[in-house]
C-alpha cells in the first residue's frame, strides 16, 4: 500500500528490469514499461501504453491511453490519449 493508496498494475502489464514505481501509481492493463524508466507518485497510465526506456513521469501525471512515450522523455504535464510525445521536456510531435 502507498502512502494514500494502493499501487495498482492491471493484467499484462510487462516491466523490464531497473523500473521505478513509486507509491499511489496506477497502470491499467496491456502496457509496456521499458528499462529504467520512472513513474513518480500518483500517476495513472491508461490501456495500452508504452514507456521508452529511461522516460521519466513526473508526480501526478496522467497518461491517456494508446500513448506512447519516447526513450528518453521527461513527461511534466499530463497527456491525451493516443499521443506519440518525445524529449525534454517532452512534446507531442504526433496523434496517433
């Protein structure tokens, strides 16, 4: 349980090695989350999400689902569904 609550990771949810997640962070199912990557408290990643290694999320973030963040990418603010987003900080460069 996280300090307000519980850290949910939905059904085929994949996480490679050297992932962070931190407390109250909800993933629903079918996404990916790549090597090193890092979700900050609070955040909530929709259906079928990809995360690019070494991506960072911000505390607090929401994710629409079919997103797909680039390697790399730090996400500061949240993000519609079906969105390609890269860099840093990251931008949308494509609506899927």
């Amino acid at each position: 349980k996280g300090t307000l609550d519980y850290t949910i990771i939905g059904d085929n949810v994949k996480i490679d090695d050297c992932c962070h997640i931190a407390h109250n962070v909800v993933i629903e199912e079918n996404s990916l989350i790549i090597a090193c990557s890092q979700i900050g408290g609070s955040s909530h990643i929709q259906k079928d999400c990809w995360l690019g290694q070494n991506c960072t999320i911000k505390n607090g973030i929401t994710v629409g689902s079919n997103t797909l963040i680039g390697s790399g990418t730090v996400l500061i603010q949240s993000a519609d569904s079906g969105m390609v987003i890269v860099g840093n900080p990251g931008r949308i460069i494509k609506k899927r």
